[in-house]
C-alpha cells in the first residue's frame, strides 16, 4: 500500500541575505568591514492579511465618510449664504457685526453690462412675514410720495431708507418725486402715488387703482423700504424673463 505524503502546513521561510557597513579604526587606521548574514522573514498568515484588510477597509471608510461630512457642511454653508426669494437671488454677507442681504441688478456701465449691488439689512424672507402687503403693487414710470408726517428720521434710517429707493427706481428709470396735491398727474397710468404714514402696525396696502399707503410703526421705516424694494426686485425679475 503506498502511504500519502502528509502536506507539510508550516509556512514557507524567506531568506534574503543582508549586509552591514561598518567603519572601525585599528591600529590608528580606519578600515571599511562589511559583515553579510542570512535574514528569515515569515510571510503574512491568511489570519494576518484578514486583519490588515479589515483595518485598511475601516481607514478607507472612516475617510470616506470625513470626506462626506466636509462637502455637506460646505453645501450647507452654501445654501443657507445663498438662497433665493421668488426667483430674485441673495447673498448673506458679514460685516464685522452686521449682517446684509445682498442682490445685484445688471446695469450699463461705459458701455458694457456690470452689476448693481443692493445691500438689505433685513433677511427677505421675514422681510414678507413681518410687513404684509395688501394688494399687488403696479410699477409705474413715475412715484410721487407724499410723507405726511415728521417723526420718522429714527436715528437716520429715514435717510438710509430713502436713499436705497432712490438708488433702486434711478436704476430702473422710475422717476421719484414728491406729491404736490394741487397738480394733477396726466397720463394717469404712468403714476403710482405713495403716502407714508404713521400707523397702529407696518404694512403696505393698495388703496385705489394706483395708489397706496405706507403705514410705519416703531420708527419701522427701514424694514419698510426694504419691503417695498424687495417687490420692486421681484416685479424686475419677472419682466427682464418676459
């Protein structure tokens, strides 16, 4: 009966012959000794390369999933700097303390299309939550504002409100002017009429076919402006996508 080899299940050995380089100094002499020898090395166990493999897998995971986590803080961060309002885009920007909503309008300038940056203190969204508006505004070629009240300055956000507005309508080629109520406005239908006010609350409302009303509470005049700017802008991108 012929016997069966048994399978030899020791781990094959590597060898692989390694040198070292020494300097020494006899007899007052330097002298270059190089001494080799024989160096065993064991290859990896599939127990070993298992384990190297788990660890390497976890590694690439734990990687991936930092990776994950970095572009998804950036598209947060992104997302809540830049958002849009009825079509109209914003930019959150810091200023030391303040915050500002920022939008462009495009422009000529010498010639060539540049943009117009309007900066708004109040975020648009709770700009429309806290100042409602009764009525569709109807823009006009022409404004004419009447203020029937001089308690509003309000630490100079009057002037800031209005000089945003002049900016706004001189851009858009609606002319501003203040409401003389001994003149008559022909042709009608290229004015809008716009009385500010003190009110109970701050709103806007349509009262007539072009005319409205402004009602401002606790020296609310900016939030106000910007309220009104902020249909402006909309109103501007809806008819630049006509």
């Amino acid at each position: 009966m012929v016997k069966k080899k048994k399978k030899d299940t020791k781990e094959k050995e590597i060898k692989e012959k390694v040198c070292e380089v020494f300097e020494i100094k006899k007899d007052g002499e330097e002298k270059v000794v190089t001494s080799c020898g024989m160096e065993t090395e064991k290859p990896a166990s599939t127990e070993q390369i298992k384990k190297e493999n788990k660890i390497f897998r976890t590694i690439i995971v734990v990687l991936a999933g930092l990776l994950i986590m970095f572009f998804a803080v950036l598209f947060i961060m992104n997302a809540v700097n830049n958002f849009e309002y009825k079509g109209v885009k914003f930019e959150m920007v810091k200023e030391g303390q303040l915050i500002f909503y920022k939008t462009s309008i495009p422009v000529l300038y010498q010639g060539e299309e540049a943009d117009y940056n309007f900066y708004l203190r109040n975020h648009p969204g709770k700009l429309e939550k806290k100042i409602p508006i009764t009525g569709n505004i109807s823009f006009r070629k022409n404004l004419a504002m009447e203020v029937t009240t001089e308690n509003l300055f309000c630490d100079g956000d009057w002037n800031l409100a209005m000089e945003n507005i002049r900016n706004l309508y001189g851009i858009l080629d609606i002319k501003l002017i203040a409401k003389n109520n001994s003149v008559i406005y022909l042709p009608k239908e290229d004015y809008m009429f716009l009385t500010i006010q003190i009110g109970n609350s701050t709103n806007i409302t349509r009262t007539g076919e072009n005319t409205y009303v402004m009602n401002v509470n606790n020296c609310e005049i900016l939030p106000a402006a910007e309220r009104l700017m902020l249909e402006t802008f909309v109103a501007n991108k809806k008819l630049n996508e006509k």
